[in-house]
C-alpha cells in the first residue's frame, strides 16, 4: 500500500473575537481541509496545500494567534484509509 502525505495545520486562535474564528473555520473549509481533532487540519500534501496553509497561519498570527505548518506521514493502513475516508465524507457534503 503507497504511504500518502500530509500538509498538517495546527492552529490556536484567541477566543475573541469571535468573528475571527469563524473567518478561519471558513477559510479552512473553502481549501477542503478536514479536521484530524481539534485545531489540526489537513489536506493531501501539495504545493499548493502548503502554500495556502502558510498563508492561512500567517493569518491566524497576524490575529493573535499561534500556528504551525508541517507534514505528515500515518503508518497503518486503517489510519490511513481512515483518512480518506473523512475526506471522502467532506466531499460529499
């Protein structure tokens, strides 16, 4: 089975204002982005995966808040089907 890769946002957002949190929940589902838990998000990685959540934790530090970018990697193949899965669910809604 081929490993895929992740590009993984990790985000803290200030709780006010409120209206920000809210810009960035938008922003994330607008690239497709499904949430792995709370605050970490990921998208199939890419360049332009990495671009926009670069861009994206400019943003939310710009706003007070703290975020990091990154890549991911899950070993096992119910994780990583797991995965798909929620994207595949995301889509369909």
């Amino acid at each position: 089975m081929e490993t895929l890769r992740w590009t993984v946002l990790i985000h803290n957002i200030p709780p006010k204002p409120a209206y920000f949190r809210i810009k960035v929940a938008n922003r994330l589902s607008g690239l497709g982005a499904v949430a792995l838990k709370n605050s970490v998000y990921l998208l199939p990685d890419s360049a332009e995966a990495r671009e926009s959540f670069i861009w994206l934790a400019q943003e939310v530090e710009a706003g007070g808040g703290k975020a990091f970018v990154g890549e991911a990697t899950f070993f096992g193949a119910r994780v990583a089907e797991g995965i798909k899965e929620m994207f595949m669910a995301a889509r369909e809604q």
